[in-house]
C-alpha cells in the first residue's frame, strides 16, 4: 500500500512537474509576442517631429564658393568627426584636472536635521567641515571639525551644544610609500594628455590632407565630366563629317554606324560622370558639415591652373627626411614614451608585493556641552599606531608584477617596429613622389602626342588615306590623355604633401591651413617647392 501511494505521488510530482515547465514556456510565449504585436503598432505609427524633418532653415538661399584654402578651413569648424576628436582632447585633459584635484586641498561641508519625538519633542542635527590633503610622498593628512546641536521643544526647552575637532595622518611605510609610486597616477595622467595632445596634431595635420585631397578629387571628376562632354561634342562633329563623306561616297557607310557608336558611349559616359561628381559633390557637403540641399562651387579653375602652369620636381635628401622624422615624429615620441610608462609599470608591480605598513597618528578634541557655541576644548586625546597586512596571498600581485615585464617587452617592440615603418613609410612616400612626378613627365608627352595624333589622322582621313577608326582612336587616346595628365598633377600634390606629413615637416595653423607659405607655393606659385 505504502509503495503505492510513493508511487502516485512520485506519478503525480513528475506530471505536475511536466506541466507547469509547459505553461510556464506557454505563459512566456504568449506575453511576449502580445508585446511584440503592441509594440509594432508603436513602431508602424511612428515618426520623426516636424522639427527635426525641416530643411527650410538648413538651406542657404546663397550659393557658396570654396576655394581649397576655404574648404580646409569650413572643415575644421564643422567636420563632425573633427569635433569628436577635439572632444577626446577634452575629456583627456579633464582626466588630468582630477587627478591634480586629488593633491590639492580638498574641502567638504555638510550635516544632518532631525525631528525627535518620545517622552519628549526635539530637533537635533548637526554640522561638519573637513579637508583632505595628500603629500607628494603618500601622507594623508585629514581634519574634522563637527557641531552637534539639540533643540529641546517640550520640558525645559535647553539647546545643547557640543564641538568636536579631529586630525588623523597616515603615512605610508612600505607598500605606497614614496614620491614616485603615490604620484603615479598624476604622472601618468600628464604623460596621456601629452599623449593625446600628439595624437590629435597629427590628426589635424593628415585631416587637412584628407580634406584637400577630396577637394582635388571632386576638381579632377568634374575635369572629366567636361572633358567628357567636349568629347562627346567633338565625336558629335565627327559623325556628322563622316555621314558626309559616306554620302559623297568617299568612304564606306559602315563607318558611320562606327561614329555613331563612340558617339553614344561617349553622351553615356557624360551622364554618368555627371551623376559621379553631384553624387561625390553631396559627399563633400557632409564632409564640410554642410547641408545636402546647400548649393557649393569649388574653384574649378585651381585644377586648370595647376595643369597649365606645370610641375618642378621637388628635390629631397631622403637620408635627411628619415633623420628628421625618426627625431620629430609625434607618434614616434609617443611610443618611446611608452616604453618609460612600462618601466614605470614594473615599478608600480613590485611596489604592490610589499607588505602594507602603515604609520598613523590622530589628536582629537571636544568641548563640554553647552548651551551656547565655544571653542573651549577641555578633552583632547593623542595616538600613535601602525596598521599591517601582510601579503600572505601573492599570486594577484605576481600576475600583476609579471603582467609589467611582459608589457615592457611589448612597448620595446612596439618602438622598434614603430621607428621601422616610419623609415619604410619616408622610403615610400619618396619613392611615390618620384614615381608621379616621372607620371606627369609622361602624360604631358602624351597629351602633346595625342593632339598631333588628331591632327594628322584628320588629314589623312580626309585624303582617303585613314579610316574612321584611326581617328575614333586618335580622340579616344587624346581623352585619355587629357584625364590621366590632371589625375598625374593631383596624384603628384597629394604625395607631396603626404611625404612631408611622413617627415613630420608639414605644419598647420590655427585654421587647419598648411604654414611656411605651403599652401601658396602648390596653389599659386606654379607648384615651385
């Protein structure tokens, strides 16, 4: 009977058991995707508030002109991603401003009120001033001062009134003890804004780079577009010669559908140039922090300019570039540095395996209670005394102290790899200088080559002497040119200025705009370095 009814219940608990994991599955699944539907409903019904969704005030009703020197500057006040990057500047150096708030004097007030009610009605509460004072070497210095008051309501309705002054001092013996371990933290705090403050000068620098290497891009895609555009014109008149010669019979008619056909791929590649650069064109609008619906010209002339007037080759001692890199580079300095932090690091970590032995002294006072606020201390008591603990449980600290050496390791190589890809980076940057420039040297031979090719062609098409082909060729080849030229001059300046950002020789004013007459000299004075 017994093994029965253990066996119902056992029957029973499982069943039950069973069950309720079934409902409750149940239960959540259908709360939850009650929810979901609710809230898809929320979602569906959603939208943005009429002030957030307005253009009206985001239009300027005025076209705006850039030059490259005013792109470089809008960018610098509105970039989006500029301002982030000031911002952790910022925030880097509100880091150190605690730091050295902790070793100053620091000051708190506050107290307490209260209402009593028992055997008989009170109020009674209290005031305190203290400060805190961390020496250099590790000494915390504490000073109390409290008033407790009670403000009897009800029987003989007396105020009492006690003073209490207090100053603890704890000195480090061991473990914290110490200019050097007790300042680490704000040494370190100071080494990071220095840090940061590196970071972002180089940012600022390759941000103007970036900026005028887009503004570049946009003059050298609008270049092509019109480049495009003359193209398709002057294969226009083409075809229109040589539907004229196929009808007087000089040449065969099926040339004429092969004009047709360079004709329309030329009008498709106008359109899709076109769309690139208005596609490209909102792209910088974003960059500059401007609006898409804003109307921007660049100075397209800048681009003729540059092509017209020519390049010289700028002449480097690349052994002298690498020396002056490997002494200023700002990144370079950094991981230096952090070779230092590391060895300071070991330091810290062997610090923390030794014992904590505290020294520490006190001297408090208190006045009799009275009715009316004194300073007249009648009890003051004195004490000397240590506080230990032995690190009995080394193993955190020993992974802390084998941790530093592993990370001091890791900075030495870092620096060596660092202070490699730098002198790798100027060969390059040398290297892509001079590899443009004999690019330019040949586009321009090229161009030059291109437009007697045109000429001749045109004559000897006239005389029977050459196809349509020849000539379609002879345009293509002059199209090509004329790109490849602009492209050779923009790739030239944007290498240029990279291998002076790689040599840490390009400076930048408050405005982001390059210095020592930079921007004058690739703009103005025919590229002349």
């Amino acid at each position: 009977m017994e093994k029965r009814i253990i066996l119902c219940v056992a029957v029973f608990f499982l069943f039950f058991t069973g069950c309720s994991r079934r409902y409750l599955e149940e239960s959540a699944d259908k709360e939850v995707y009650r929810i979901i539907d609710e809230k898809k409903k929320t979602v569906k019904a959603e939208t943005l508030p009429d002030v957030a969704i307005s253009i009206t005030d985001r239009v300027n009703s005025e076209t705006i002109v850039l030059e490259l020197k005013d792109a470089i500057v809008r960018a610098v006040e509105s970039n989006r991603t500029y301002k982030s990057m000031q911002e952790d500047v910022y925030m880097n150096i509100l880091d150190l401003t605690y730091q050295r708030y902790l070793f100053g004097t620091r000051y708190s007030l506050g107290g307490n009120l209260n209402w009593n009610k028992g055997d008989g009605e009170s109020v009674s509460g209290s005031v305190s001033f203290g400060l805190l004072r961390w020496l250099a070497a590790g000494t915390q210095i504490t000073f109390d001062i409290t008033k407790d008051f009670i403000r009897y309501l009800t029987g003989d309705k007396n105020t009492d009134i006690q003073t209490i002054i207090s100053t603890d001092i704890l000195q480090p013996l061991l473990r914290g003890a110490g200019r050097k371990i007790a300042q680490e933290d704000l040494v370190q705090a100071e080494r990071n804004a220095i840090y940061e403050i590196r970071s972002f000068t180089r940012y600022r620098k390759s941000f103007s780079i970036d900026t005028a290497e887009k503004f570049l891009q946009l003059l050298l895609i609008r270049n092509r577009t019109e480049n495009y555009k003359n193209n398709y014109e002057s294969l226009k008149s083409t075809r229109e010669r040589i539907e004229m010669l196929a009808q007087a019979g000089r040449i065969a008619s099926f040339q004429v559908d092969q004009a047709k056909q360079n004709e329309y791929a030329a009008y498709q590649r106008w359109v899709n140039a076109e769309n690139s650069y208005n596609s490209q064109l909102d792209s910088f609008k974003i960059f500059l922090g401007l609006p898409t619906e804003s109307r921007l010209l660049l100075d397209e002339e800048l681009l003729d300019h540059l092509v017209e007037s020519g390049l010289s080759t700028a002449e480097f001692n690349v052994k002298e570039a690498i020396r002056n890199a490997l002494s200023r580079r700002l990144d370079l300095l950094t991981d230096y540095d952090s070779v230092e932090d590391a060895k300071r690091g070991i330091t810290i970590a062997l610090d923390k395996l030794k014992p904590r032995v505290d020294l520490t002294a006190s001297v408090s006072g208190s006045t009799d209670v009275e009715s009316h606020p004194t300073f007249d201390f009648t009890d003051f008591s004195y004490g000397v005394g240590i506080e230990f603990d032995l690190p009995l449980d080394k193993l955190p600290d020993r992974n802390t102290y084998k941790k530093a050496l592993i990370n001091l390791n890791r900075a030495e190589r870092n620096f060596e790899n660092k202070r490699d890809t730098v002198i790798l980076e100027v060969f390059q940057q040398y290297r892509n200088l001079e590899e443009y420039y004999q690019s330019y040297l040949i586009q321009k031979n090229s161009l030059a080559l291109a437009e007697r090719r045109i000429e001749s062609t045109d004559l000897l098409l006239q005389a029977g002497r050459a196809t349509t082909r020849d000539l379609l060729d002879a345009q293509e080849a002059y199209l090509s040119a004329k790109n490849d030229l602009a492209s050779a001059v923009v790739n030239y300046i944007v290498s240029y200025l990279n291998f002076l950002y790689s040599t840490e020789s390009l400076e930048v004013d408050a405005n982001g705009v390059w210095e020592d007459n930079l921007y004058e000299k690739i703009t103005k004075e025919d590229t002349q370095k």
